[in-house]
C-alpha cells in the first residue's frame, strides 16, 4: 500500500508531470514537422503554401496533442483550449501585441531609425505568417501551458510567473546577437505572457499577443525577429541606429522602448488579474 501511494505521489508530482509533458509534446513537435515535411514535398503546391500548411499541421497537431494529454493525466476539461471566449482572447490579443510592436516601430521612426523602402504583395506575408503562427503556439504551450500552469498549483501565480520568464529570457539569450537588453526585454515579454494568461485562464490569449507580436515585426515592418533569418515581408524598411533602440542585429524587440511598453501592458494585465482575483496563492498561503 505504501509502495502504492509513493507511485502516486511521484506520478502526479509537478516535476514528473512536466517532464512527461515536456517530452510528449516535444515527440509531437518534431514527428509532426517531419511526417508535414515529408507528405507537402510530394504535393505540387508552391513552397509558400507547403510552409503555411506544415505550420498549420504542426500547430493543430500541438493543440490536440496538449488537450489529449492533460486530459488524460489530470482527468479534467481543458479549459485553457475552450471556445468559450475564445473570439474575445483573440481579439484583445491579437490588438495587444499589434499595437506594442507598432508603438516600438514608431520610437524608431521618430528618431529616423526606420524607413520604408517599399511595400510588397500582400502575399509575402505567407511565410513569417506560417512562422510565427507556429511558434507562438509551440512556445506559449510549453512555457505557460505546461511549465507555469503546473508550478503555479504549488508556488502560486508570482513565484511561477518570474520562474518562467526568466527562463524564457534565458532561452533566448542562445539566439544570434542575444545582448543584456534583448535579455531583459524578452523576460518582460515572458511576464505579459503570463500576466495574459493569468487574466484570461486561456492559452489564446498568450498565443494571440505572441503571435501579433512577432508577425507585426517581421511580416508587417519587415524587421528581424529574434532566432528567425529575415524572411518575406509587406514592407521593406531600412533600420539603422543604435542599439538600444533599434535592437540591432536581434531585432527591435531588443529595444528599450519594447522593453518598456511591454512593461507597462504587463502592469495594466497584473492590475486587472487583483481586480477580478485571479492571482493564486502559494499552496502554503491557501
């Protein structure tokens, strides 16, 4: 019987349920891209519309993947993946990340960091489109869905959410031309995030503003996004100053600015998640 309940414990222990996660979502992402990979390059279509049908596979298969394990581990409904509210999540998040990244942009086009060269078809959006889709559903899922939800069970909403930025900061850091600023400004991204889906209880939320974010940089202003070569995008800028404002060779959201009004959105969410009391408490505060 002892040995039993030790089995149990372990089983359902944080540590082992993210670790179980972890490697059971990292097997979907890997298997999914190459089995997409594999099946699009036997299809005629154009190379654009493989890369947004791979990104779409891959982030379904993330989801389902997500919904099906938790469900099954925790035996519970997953409403982090419910489509209540789900146009609400979207929407706000969708705008938040827009105007964050625009507001960043327009500091260097103020101070004569940014101009416009031309504007492209509005297909060359396909591409970081597909991108960035993808990887705001990949890395929102293991940091927020996985990581900071199960810790903030045990350790409380505060003591999660600093955990997991700092850790998304530093997971970043490995990207080409990782500095201090880029650091810190991703970690800051790591809290609004987090403070989304604390607000939310959804996983759209985090995933929309991450997505506008990136796409907005890349897709839309033509700037580089952090880990990503430059690829297709609707406006073909030159970006040149210094560092601190534009981000240099990282990309904008290596700049003070971003730093800052992400910051300040992250502040307004935190505010809101006392006003409706959705900040958790340690399990030994409850």
């Amino acid at each position: 019987m002892e040995t039993l309940t030790l089995k149990q414990k372990t089983f359902n222990s944080p540590i082992t349920k993210i670790i179980l996660a972890l490697l059971t979502f990292m097997a979907v992402v890997i298997i999914g891209q190459q089995v997409a990979s594999k099946l699009l390059d036997l299809t005629p279509l154009d190379k654009d519309f493989r890369n947004l049908l791979k990104g779409l596979f891959v982030s379904v298969s993330c989801i389902l993947s997500y919904i099906f394990f938790f469900k099954k581990y925790d035996k519970r409904i997953i409403t982090e993946f419910a489509s209540k509210g789900l146009f609400k999540n979207l929407s706000i998040g969708i705008a938040t990340g827009f105007v964050l990244q625009s507001l960043t942009i327009l500091v260097m086009y103020l101070n004569g960091n940014y101009s416009i060269v031309k504007i492209n078809p509005v297909s060359f959006v396909l591409i970081p489109f597909a991108i960035m889709f993808t990887v705001a559903i990949i890395e929102e899922i293991l940091v927020r869905g996985i990581i900071f939800r199960i810790l903030e069970e045990k350790l409380g909403s505060y003591i999660s959410l600093t955990i997991t930025s700092i850790l998304f900061g530093v997971l970043h850091l490995v990207n080409p031309h990782g500095t201090l600023i880029s650091g810190i400004c991703i970690t800051t991204a790591g809290f609004l995030f987090g403070a989304a889906f604390i607000y939310s209880r959804s996983l759209w939320m985090p995933i929309a503003i991450h997505f506008a974010w990136n796409f907005t940089q890349s897709g839309i202003y033509g700037a580089i996004t952090s880990g990503n070569e430059k690829t297709n995008n609707l406006v073909e800028a030159q970006i040149q100053g210094p560092e601190f404002i534009t981000g240099g060779a990282f990309g904008p959201e290596g700049s003070i600015q971003a730093i800052v009004f992400c910051a300040l959105a992250t502040i307004v969410l935190l505010v809101l998640c006392h006003k409706n009391n959705k900040i958790i408490n340690p399990s030994w505060k409850k």
